[in-house]
C-alpha cells in the first residue's frame, strides 16, 4: 500500500513534468537550431509553470480568499494577470540568440503551441496570483511597530564591511576614466566629458590625504549612512529585525557593493544620490509630507537632488521625471516641492555657468555629446541606408566608410567613436551637416533604430546576455598609467579570493544571474508593490521612482553595456529582504489612543 501512494495520478504527473522540465534547461542552455525545436521548448516552458502551480497552489491559497476584501482580490488578480502576459511577452525577447528574438515566431506556429502558450499564461498567472494571495492575505490587521535597528549599529557594520574590501584593493580601483580625472585634477585643466563636479568632490576629498583611499573611505562612509538610515526607516514601518539584519549584512558583505564602493567612477556618488533620493521620498510617505517642513527632510532632498544633478550628464533628466511624479501627487504640498525642487536647478545653472567659467573648464565635446547619433548613424549604414555622394563625403571626412559600417556593434557606441581613424576635430566643425545628413536619413531607416534602440537598451530590461553581447561587470585593479598610482592591497588574501570570485562569477551562465541589473530591477520593484500592499498605503509605489526614472532614461541613452550605469539598482535590491517584511502599521497610532481613551473612560465612571 505505500508504494502505491507513489503510483498516483499525482505523483506520476510530477515526475513526467520533472523530466519536460529537465528537458526544458537543456534545451536553454544547448539553444535549439531550428523553428519547430524553439516552438517545442516554449511548450515544455508552459508544462514546467504548470507542475509548481498543481503542487502551491493548494497550499499557498489556503484560507488566504477569505481574507481578502473583493476589492483587494480583484486587484491581486488584474495585477498577477498584467504580470503573467508581460512575462510570456518578453518571453521570446530572452531567447539565447538574436534569431529568436521575434514575437512572430511564437504567434505564426501551430495550434497545438498556441494552446501550449496559453497553458503557460495560465499556469504562470495561477503561480503568481497564489503567491499573491498567501503574501497578501495576512495584512488585514494592524501589527504592533517594531523596534528598528538603530542607525549607528547599522552604520557600523556596514562601515566595517567596506573598510575590509578597501584593505584588500588599496587604495581603491581605477580605470582609464577615473585617471583622466586624477590627471585633471592634478593639473587643473579641466573639461567636462566627465562631470567637472565630481572631479572638483575628488580634488576637495584628497586634500587631506592626497590618495585615491581618501575617496573611496568617503564613498563608504555616505553609502553606510544613507543605507542605515533607509533600513530604520523600513523598520519603522514594520519590517522585522531579522530583515533587517539580513539586508544589513548583505550590504556589508556582498563582493559587488564592497568593490564598486571604492572604486573611482561618477557613477557611484551618483548612484548614492540616487539612494538617498529614494530615502526622501519614503520619509514623505511615512509622514505624508511631514518631513518637508522639517530641516533633515529639506536638506537630505536637496543635497540628494544636487548629486544626481551633477554627477552624471543624464542626472538632469532622472530628477526632471522624479520631481514630476512627484509634483502630480496631492498628498505633498505642491507649491513647497517646486521652492525645494527649483533650489538644485537654480544651483546647478550657477554652477555650470559662472563658476565652470571662472575655472575656464571646457566644455563636452560634440562627438561626445551626440554619441548616440553617431551610433544611430553608423547602425544606418550598417544597414544598407541610401547616401548621396555629399553624405559618402562628408561621413568619410570623419573616419573612413568602412568605419562607420564594420565598427558598428549594436550593443556599444565605443568602436564606432572611439578608435584611431574617428577625427573628433572634424566632427567639431561639420556638426550641422551631420545633424542635417541625420534627420534626413532617419524617417527612412526607422527599423535599423528600432533595433539598435532594443539592443543597446537591453542591458535595462533583459535578463540573460546575448550570445553576440558583453557585460561590462567591475575592475579590480588600477589601469596602466604614469601618475605613479598602483595598487598595494593590505589583505592579499581577500584580494585573491575577488579575483577568484570575478571569475566565477562572470562565467556562463551565472554572468546572468549575478551581474544583470535586469533581474534586480524586476525584483525590486516586485517587493516595492508587495511592501504598498501589504501596507495599506498606494504611495509606497513612489519608493521606486528615483531608480525607474534612471532604467528610462538608460533606455533611450545609455551608450554601451555596463553594470555600473545601474548601480542604484543593486543597491536598493538589497533592500528587499526588508521590503517583503513591511507591513500595515498604518492604524496601530489610532487604536492606542482609542485603547487609552477607553480606559480612561472606565476610571472616570468608577470614581
């Protein structure tokens, strides 16, 4: 009789679908050849989703219906129901090769795969809706607030943790970036391909001690500041202390943030302004605008504004989209938001006005600032676009035709500009015959934008790396130079376990998994609605915002793929061990007053 139970109907389908399941990762990682093999595994795909729902299901759902109110049931199912076709729509969008990568493939196959495809939608909506009913089910009363960890306790560790990465990497990491900046910084003359402010912060931070540990030291220091402060905020707002803890050593300890903390590149005080931006806006929602009126409140929006404005050329547009959404919500006082918000602009006008001209700081070259058109025009080349012989004349005066046609690499604009043959003078000069040349050729060659627009922006939004693409992930060391900077690390033992960790981890296929700001993304924005939900409170949503605003302008501008561009990404994931703890705090205030007011009530009646 007991080895009948595992003869069941149920038992049986489980170990069937666990064979189409293994057959399925196969598959992914040996890609298939032709149409009808692809067609096959995103069936089998569809029978994979299908086995977990038939065994969670049951479990997870249990009791959680009924507790839930219909309005807040509709919304987990519109919500799982969005989340499941967005999923299986991108789904070809993730296939291995660039071959695959076409919604068309799936929808012109047979009726037996169509059905399988719906299968799939079904099987991942059930998946997600159960697990949005067992999460969500449980928020119907209020808990008591917990304790947060106190700041400096969190502070603490986190400072500890980064001292230990700059021990094993001193003075910190450079590449050719960060010492073009030191070169600058160490002469004076200064211009502002990189951001003339960051360079001014490096110069002011080695004052005192004229060595790249000074920056870096800095950077551990705000990062552990804001991160401390973020995770108290959380806490307050129910998370547990074991949540706590947990995102609190992770950002201790995690090699990514330990390295790029001291590393020398704009794209981390950027990234910690970006962090604390984030930690503004949750403080207004926790207090409702509150904390506009108070002097913390205005001075960590403004100085958190100001970083994002300065430390990267796309900052502008980052806090343009922030203040905007912002501004479009009634609970904040609109009139104050717009006297905070116009305090950065009108400073960053001041600044890179008068002052960058007192400097005499040179301005972002043209070839520079339109990088993305000369790439838009090199993938218009490469695609067989029609010139005439004034556009073959004037596009060879740049760098030789072949140039524009056989450097163009859809996921970076890097060998299309930068290389021996690219004469950026020459661009100076014809940069309104290229601007004409481009806007004439661009309503005719719309596809070859559209898909060097998807495949450069791919480093937002997809999950796997190309076959025919990079990731550019960290360096561990200080590039090649003559200013006499060089590495001496304190703990070569931790040193050497990085190195081996870098190349364990940017190997295939866990370079995916590790690296990818795209898997980050998704699961920090997933925890951010689940912690609105679970919260009772819709604004908890504009906790994201700062780091959706920066995936869009990535999007439309980044100009290769590299992980560090979305480092505010993998710093607010971390959070999410702390953000699937958040709960409904919201009425515990009211029912203790309610409780007290009550007692006193039954004192007054007995005397």
């Amino acid at each position: 009789m007991r080895f009948a139970r595992y003869l069941s109907t149920r038992h049986l389908l489980s170990l069937g679908l666990g064979v189409l399941a293994s057959t399925l990762v196969t598959g992914y990682f040996i890609p298939p050849t032709s149409r009808w093999e692809w067609d096959v595994l995103l069936g089998l795909g569809g029978v994979l989703l299908a086995w977990p729902s038939y065994h969670v299901i049951p479990v997870l759902a249990k009791g959680s219906l009924a507790a839930l109110s219909p309005r807040a049931r509709h919304r987990a199912w519109l919500a799982c129901a969005a989340g499941s076709l967005l999923f299986l729509g991108m789904l070809p969008l993730q296939a291995p090769s660039p071959s695959h990568q076409t919604v068309r493939v799936a929808f012109e196959s047979s009726l037996p795969f169509l059905l399988l495809w719906w299968a799939a939608h079904g099987a991942w909506f059930a998946i997600l809706f159960a697990t949005a009913l067992a999460f969500l089910g449980r928020v119907r009363e209020p808990i008591s607030v917990r304790t947060p960890i106190r700041f400096r306790t969190g502070f603490s560790v986190i400072t500890l943790g980064g001292l230990l990465y700059l021990l094993a990497l001193f003075p910190g990491t450079m590449t050719s970036d960060s010492l073009d900046q030191w070169q600058q910084m160490d002469s004076g003359v200064l211009n502002d391909n990189h951001p003339v402010f960051h360079t001014l912060t490096n110069w002011v931070l080695t004052r005192p001690w004229h060595s790249p540990a000074s920056i870096a030291l800095a950077q551990i220091l705000v990062f552990a500041a804001v991160f401390a402060l973020l995770v108290r905020e959380l806490g307050r707002m129910g998370a547990s202390r074991r949540s706590q803890a947990l995102a609190l050593g992770l950002a201790a300890l995690w090699p990514l943030v330990g390295v790029y903390l001291v590393t020398l590149w704009k794209d981390i005080p950027f990234s910690l302004g970006v962090l604390g931006l984030s930690y503004c806006i949750l403080r207004m929602v926790r207090t409702n605008g509150a904390s506009l009126k108070t002097k913390g409140g205005l001075a960590g929006l403004i100085v958190s504004s100001l970083a994002v404005l300065l430390y990267r050329h796309n900052g502008p547009l980052v806090l343009l989209l922030t203040f905007g959404a912002l501004l479009c919500v009634r609970v904040f006082p609109r009139r104050r938001l717009l006297a905070i918000f116009s305090v950065p602009f009108i400073a960053l006008v001041l600044i890179k006005g008068p002052f960058y001209r007192a400097l005499e700081v040179q301005p972002v070259g043209a070839a520079f600032k339109l990088q993305n058109q000369i790439h838009q025009m090199s993938a218009m080349v490469s695609s067989g676009a029609l010139l005439t012989t004034a556009d073959r004349t004037l596009l060879t005066s740049i760098q030789p035709l072949d140039y524009w046609r056989d450097r163009y690499n859809c996921y970076s604009a890097g060998p299309t500009i930068y290389n021996n043959h690219f004469n950026p003078v020459v661009f100076e000069n014809k940069v309104s015959d290229f601007i004409r040349i481009f806007i004439r050729l661009a309503p005719a060659n719309l596809d070859a934008l559209w898909q060097r627009q998807l495949c450069i922006s791919s480093l937002v939004w997809r999950i796997t790396v190309p076959s025919d693409g990079y990731l550019s992930t960290w360096a561990l060391g200080i590039d090649s130079n003559t200013l006499g900077l060089s590495q001496h690390p304190i703990l070569p033992s931790l040193r050497s376990a990085l190195g081996s960790f870098d190349e364990w981890s940017n190997g295939v296929p866990l370079v995916a998994w590790m690296w990818r700001p795209a898997i980050y993304l998704f699961l920090a924005l997933a925890a951010v609605a689940l912690a609105s939900f679970r919260s009772r409170r819709p604004l908890f949503l504009l906790f994201a915002l700062p780091i959706v605003a920066n995936s869009l302008v990535l999007m439309l501008f980044t100009p290769s793929q590299s992980a560090r561009y979305q480092f505010c990404v993998y710093l607010l994931a971390i959070l999410v061990p702390v953000l699937l703890g958040v709960s409904n705090t919201e009425k515990e205030g009211v029912e203790s007053v309610s409780i007290d007011e009550s007692r006193k009530q039954s004192l007054v009646t007995v005397t």
